[in-house]
C-alpha cells in the first residue's frame, strides 16, 4: 500500500518533476537546438514587418502561430479596433501561478539604401575583418560549427524577433525533453511595438481575464554595456510632439528678400538652443520636479558595474552631458531630445532660398515621477515665452500671418507611461536565481532602461510586477542601419529561457 501510495504521488507531480537542470545540461541541450534556432531566425527575419503594413502583421502572425501551435500552446488573435494582438496559453499546473510573457514581433521601418546589404530582410551572416569592418560570410553547413562572435544582421533580429525565439526555442527544448515549465504560461505578441502600441491599454481594458497573471516578464530590450545577462525593473515611457516654425507662406528667393523676411530655422534654432544648458539639463521650469534620489537609491542603481568614461568612449564622445551624477543616474530623469529636423533641402538638392517652415520632431522620455502631460504643457509654455503664438491648424491663417511676428505649431502626445518595478520584489529574486543557476553568476541588475516599453498598462490595470530580461548584445544598432544580432547572445538567449522556464516560483 504504501509503494501504491508513494507511485500515485509521483503520477500527481507529474510535470512537476520539472526541477531546474543544471548549467552543464542547460548548455548542452540549447548547443544542440543552436542551428536549428539560427536558420529559424533567418527565416523569421525574411518576413518584413513594418506594423503600419497590415498585411505585414498578418504574415508575421501567421509564421509565429505555427511555432505556437507546434509547441501545444492554444493559441487566439484578439483584434481591438481592427488591430490583432495574438495571445497563446497552456495550463500545465491547476495549483500553480501564470506567467505572462510579453514579445514584440514589428520592427523598425528599413530604409535599403542605408544598409551594408542588399536587403534588411535577407538575414545576413557576418564576421569581423582584421579592420574591424564586419564583412559577410557564407551561411555554414546545418552541422557545421557556429563561432559565437559571428552575428546575423536584418531588421528586428535584436528588436526583438531574436528575443521572442529564445523563448520559443526554450519550449522546444522542454517539450522534445518530455519536460514542461514549472508554471503556467501566457503569452501576448504585440505587433506595433514601434508604434507605441496604441490599441494595447484598449486590449488590457477589455480583455484582463485573457491577460490575467501573476507577473510579467518581459522579452525585449538591450543588455547592459558589459554585455552580462541583465534584468532591468523599469522603462521610461515616451512622449513625442512636433515643433513647427513658420516663415514666409512659400519658400523665398535668398537674394531678392534675405534681410527682410525672417527665416525659420534661425527662430526654430534659437528655440530649441534655449531648452538646454552645455551640460545638457533642461533649462524649461519645472521639468525635473518630484525627482530626488536619496543615497540609498544612488548607492543601489550604481551598484551597476559600468564606468561613464568607457561608456563615452564606446559611443565616441569626449565627455557625456551632466543630467546624472553617473549614467544610471542619468536615467532616472526625464529626457528631451531632437530626433529628426526638417527645413528645405540639402545636399545636391540646396538651393538658394528662405524655406517657408522649419520642423524639429522632440521625443520625451519619462520616469514614473514626471507626468508626460505636464511636460508637452511645459514645452508650450515655453515656446509661447519665446514671443510666439501658437496656431491650431496645419499652418497659420491669413489673419494670423498679419498679426503675428512669430507663428508656430506645436502637435503632441503621450503615447504610454514609464513604470518600475522594486528591486526587492519577488519577481526579481526568482529571475535572479534562474539566471545565476544557468551562468552560474548573478545578473546585472538595472533599475531602469534608458527606452520605452508599452508595459504600464499591465501595471496600472492588471497590476502585474514587471521584469525585463535582456538578451541582445548592446551594440546591435537597433532602430538604425545594420541592425545585428551576437550569435554567442543569440545561444545565452536560449538557455536564460530554459532556466527561467524551468525555475519555481
């Protein structure tokens, strides 16, 4: 009876018997799916992805439900105002909690005529040159090696299809092992990203029992500069507006009106040279108020082994801005940059003329303590200091034109809010301990990102603690030209999922 009993326990585990593995075979098993994972990689990155293209969404949808459905997962698109979300799920525990995974599919927009290949969506095999120039190299044999040094250039192989396969690839492992993970599994796959994802707080709105978790762990982002296996608590959230100078009502012959109509980039120039000082700190009122971080809080996030004259170095700069004491630091405040500036022409194009408009586009990049609205409001406050008045349509009316000396526009919103999880919270020391059993090591620890991620409205109405875990090596040139992925990260990528998969909560 009592050899009856101890089996009928053992059957009631079952999957239970899913305790963690060792480094050793962790290493192994992923070693051995490797290239198998890579061509997956190569042939997911073939699939554009742009998220404005909904024919885009719909085949990168249609190639990742396949792998879910492979994998025993149930799978479900949930549109919400036209836009699909594909969510999968499998219960492999009654009487254990539910993790929810967050994976970004889109990418950037990929502009061919900036890449170092033919095609940003033909994965491209290359190796660093003795120069230091990455030259591309031939895909090897399925049973050749694969140097770890070697990386895979297309768009979104880093941000983030490489990040989601490192996950999918994990449960393949599992599942080819006879092994599930110690808990059960929720994932959502977002499709525009990078776009703000405007429909997701709708979807989490409408949908919390799809959604519902015990916590979130996130699958997208860089690592630290060190390239260590990183855990980040927190993102920044972003606003973004649009600056519009007005000049003349069309463009301007230089010779025949220079000296008497204004130019707009000269206005626009002076406007924006006035936001910052030459240590880079916002000179707008009231920009940084709520921030103060006490020396426990300093001592805590620059606990971080990084090092602001090699991180300078690396970028190539001689000396970074001054926001923060160090570049932790510097990330709890709240951003504001220029990211793309417009006015006539350039290059073989000039020509002699005053341009009609000058156009700066401003991304903010927030921290739980700053409100996004506030800030737009402060920046209108500001350019309205500046002397201008600002006009509410697409360009001034006629009777503005002979009122107004300065006329300009001023477009913005917030697209989500920052969030940040406790360094302390139980999310983090059970990701800390599944990370430490595979590298044999602790994490790097950061308690925020210097970019967005749309996961605030998983806090503010699921409530879920999250966690980001990085896999993409930190020079990958995400969001620009030449966006790589590190094979060697690609593989560590991998096993970090087996170990977090199979890591009890």
């Amino acid at each position: 009876m009592r050899i009856l009993l101890l089996f009928c326990l053992f059957l009631s585990l079952g999957p239970l018997a899913s305790q963690r593995w060792s480094a050793q075979k962790i290493s192994t098993l992923a070693a051995a799916r490797f290239p198998a994972a890579v061509q997956e990689l190569r042939d997911f990155v073939a699939v554009p992805n742009d998220g404005h293209y909904p024919e885009q969404i719909e085949a990168n949808m249609d190639w990742v439900r396949r792998k879910l459905e492979r994998l025993d997962l149930d799978t479900e698109v949930v549109a919400v105002n036209g836009i699909p979300f594909l969510l999968a799920e499998r219960a492999y525990h009654p009487d254990q909690p539910w993790i929810l995974f967050y994976l970004q599919i889109d990418g950037q927009p990929a502009d061919a005529s900036q890449w170092e290949q033919t095609d940003p969506f033909t994965a491209t095999l290359k190796a660093r040159g003795e120069d230091g120039t990455w030259q591309a190299i031939d895909w090897p044999a399925a049973d050749a090696p694969l140097d770890p040094e070697w990386r895979v250039f297309g768009r979104s192989t880093s941000d983030s299809k490489g990040p989601a396969l490192s996950l999918l690839n994990a449960l393949a492992i599992l599942q080819a092992e006879g092994k599930v993970p110690a808990y059960n599994i929720k994932l959502i796959l977002d499709f525009q990203e990078e776009m703000s994802s405007p429909q997701l707080p709708e979807l989490v709105r409408q949908h919390p029992d799809k959604l519902a978790a015990d916590r979130l762990v996130v699958m997208d982002g860089t690592r630290h500069v060190s390239n260590l296996p990183t855990l980040t608590f927190g993102a920044r959230g972003i606003a973004t507006t649009t600056l519009r100078v007005f000049g003349p009502r069309q463009p301007m012959h230089s010779g025949q009106y220079g000296n008497f109509v204004p130019n707009p980039v000269f206005r626009l120039s002076k406007l924006l040279a006035g936001m910052k000082d030459d240590d880079g700190r916002v000179l707008i009122p009231g920009w940084y108020d709520g921030i103060y971080l006490s020396d426990d809080e300093k001592r805590r996030m620059n606990n971080v082994p990084e090092h602001a004259d090699s991180i300078a170095a690396q970028v190539g700069i001689a000396r970074p801005e001054r926001v923060g004491g160090t570049y932790q630091e510097a990330l709890a405040y709240p951003t504001l940059n220029v990211r793309g500036l417009k006015a006539a022409y350039v290059g073989g194009a000039a020509r002699t003329i005053i341009p009609e408009e000058a156009i700066a586009m401003i991304d903010i990049r927030l921290v739980p303590e700053s409100d996004g609205e506030r800030l737009l409001q402060l920046l209108h406050d500001y350019v309205r200091q500046q002397g201008y008045h600002l006009v509410k349509g697409e360009a001034p009316t006629e009777t503005e034109r002979r009122t107004y000396d300065k006329l300009a526009a001023l477009y913005g919103k917030v697209s989500y809010a920052a969030y940040r999880t406790p360094l302390e919270a139980p999310i983090g020391a059970w990701l800390d301990r599944a990370l430490t059993n595979v590298f044999e090591t602790p994490p790097v620890k950061m308690r925020t990102t210097g970019g967005s991620q749309p996961i605030s409205p998983f806090i503010t109405t699921l409530g879920l603690p999250a966690v980001s875990v990085r896999i993409p090596n930190p020079d990958n040139n995400i969001h620009a030209a030449d966006e790589n992925l590190r094979l060697g990260n690609f593989m560590e990528g991998i096993r970090t999922c087996i170990g977090i998969l199979l890591e009890e909560l």
